[in-house]
C-alpha cells in the first residue's frame, strides 16, 4: 500500500475544493449539520478537513465532508485543510475510515463503500478486513447488502431498519421475496424477532398472523396511520399515489388514487376504506 507523507497544512478557498467521488455517506442529517454549524460559528473550525490534489491548484475531499458543509453553510470563504499525497485507491480506503470512527455510517452505506473498494479498487477481502477490523463474513453480508435493490435501502434508511431486519430478509435470496420481506416489516412496524418469524413463514409458504406492535390501541389514528405508511411504501416503490378522506354520516371515508403518471389517468378504481363510528 502507499506510504502516505506528512500532510502540509494551509487555508484553501473553499470554491477549489470539490467534494469526493467515494464518500461514503450519501445522507447528511440536517439537524446535526445544522447543530455543527451552530459549534463552528460559535468556536471555530477546530479540526480541518483533508483534502488531495487533483491538479491545476483544484482539491479533493478526503475526510471531513460534514464539516465542509457546515461551513459553506456559514458562507466561509476559506478552510483549514491537511493536504495529503495520495492515489485514488487510498484515498477511497481514508474516507472511509475516517467517517467509521466518527459519526456511525449507515450499515448499507458502508456496504456500498466496502463493495466498492473491493470492485473498483481491487482491495482484498483479507486487506479489508485488516484495515478496517472487519471479520469476513461481515464483509460477505456487507457485500450481500451493497447489492439490495434501491427500493429495499431507501426502505432501511427511512424506516430505520437494523441490520438484524436485514439479514432476516436476506434469508429468502430472491430479490423480489426480499424486497416483499422488507415491505412488510415496515408497513407492520417489526421488530428483528418478528422479521425473522415472518420470513420463516414466507420460506415455508404459510401464512401468518402477524402481531405488531403490543399495547397499540386499535383507535382510528392508529388505522390512518397504518394506511398511510401503505401509502409511503407504494410511492417509494415509484408508483405515484394520493389520499383524501372525506366525513361521511357513517364515519370518514378514504380513498387511495393511484396513477401512471401520464395524463394523471387513474391505473386503479379508487380503493375506499370506511371506518363506522363507534
């Protein structure tokens, strides 16, 4: 591997510096990034970001995305940065160690990342597993989740599933009983325990009854919202969809329009749901 120099340090204008192409966080939390602003107007920037030449007196970011943004958020002009001498392959391999000991990463970003240093960078599973104190089957798993469709990972992130949930669902193989596996986990809200009954009935072809979550009342706020996480996972899934609900003399009425998206033509009968007073 490339022996990396002693970085220099300087104050870089910030329009030379562009983001990297393998950093491994692809979603920024807005509140902590607003939080981190906040730190920085009040403090300052206290560790600098490190970056890399690509030539032409232009930057790479190597670590410290966040803190970029942060302060482009702040409107600075200039940065402190470690300017480090390094190829693209251990500047991947940097980014993402440095975001693993920071701010935790969400387990299919690291996947994806891991994937790619492994397709693109031709690390070895061994190489990987030294640097980053990996044990190889994590990175066999990791490397089963770079590969989900992009439904199920906006599903993990947004639902905030665990790798237990996952790993559950991985069970099935098939991408399409994985995905049908996911989506029922988050319209039920599941815990892993569950996931992993669910999937074992799915495995077997049997139906199940699913118990959510314990101690819910069964009132018409809990229904809405079971109904509208449906509708969540239906426009994740790319199929646009709108809800109204409308009082009627029995209780409220809720109707579900799908469309194709061409000419706003409706692809289904509206699909209506009543719920009596009681």
């Amino acid at each position: 591997m490339q022996t990396i120099k002693k970085p220099k340090s300087a104050l870089l204008p910030m329009y030379l510096i562009a983001p990297s192409k393998m950093q491994p966080r692809k979603y920024f939390d807005e509140k902590r990034l607003e939080n981190l602003k906040q730190s920085i107007a009040k403090y300052g920037l206290i560790h600098p970001v490190t970056v890399r030449s690509i030539g032409k007196g232009e930057f790479e970011l190597v670590a410290g995305e966040r803190r970029f943004r942060a302060c482009e958020l702040l409107g600075m002009e200039e940065i402190p940065a470690f300017i480090v001498n390094t190829e693209d392959r251990t500047s991947a391999l940097m980014s993402l160690s440095e975001n693993l000991s920071r701010e935790p990463l969400i387990f299919t970003e690291k996947a994806n990342c891991i994937n790619e240093l492994i397709d693109t960078y031709k690390y070895t599973r061994d190489e990987l597993s030294n640097e980053l104190g990996v044990g190889l089957a994590d990175i066999s798993l990791y490397r089963k989740y770079a590969q989900l469709p992009v439904l199920a990972k906006r599903l993990i992130r947004e639902y905030e599933l665990s790798e237990r949930h996952v790993a559950a669902a991985l069970k099935l193989n098939e991408p399409e009983k994985i995905l049908e596996a996911l989506q029922k986990i988050c319209l039920n809200g599941l815990d892993a325990k569950q996931s992993m009954q669910m999937v074992k009935a799915m495995k077997e072809n049997r139906k199940q009854r699913i118990r959510r979550i314990r101690n819910v009342p069964a009132d018409e706020r809990f229904f809405k919202n079971t109904i509208r996480r449906a509708l969540d996972i239906v426009r994740k899934g790319g199929i646009d969809a709108d809800l109204s609900e409308t009082e009627t003399e029995s209780g409220t009425e809720i109707k579900i329009n799908l469309f194709t998206g061409k000419n706003d033509k409706i692809l289904n009968k509206n699909t209506q749901y009543a719920e009596k007073n009681t």
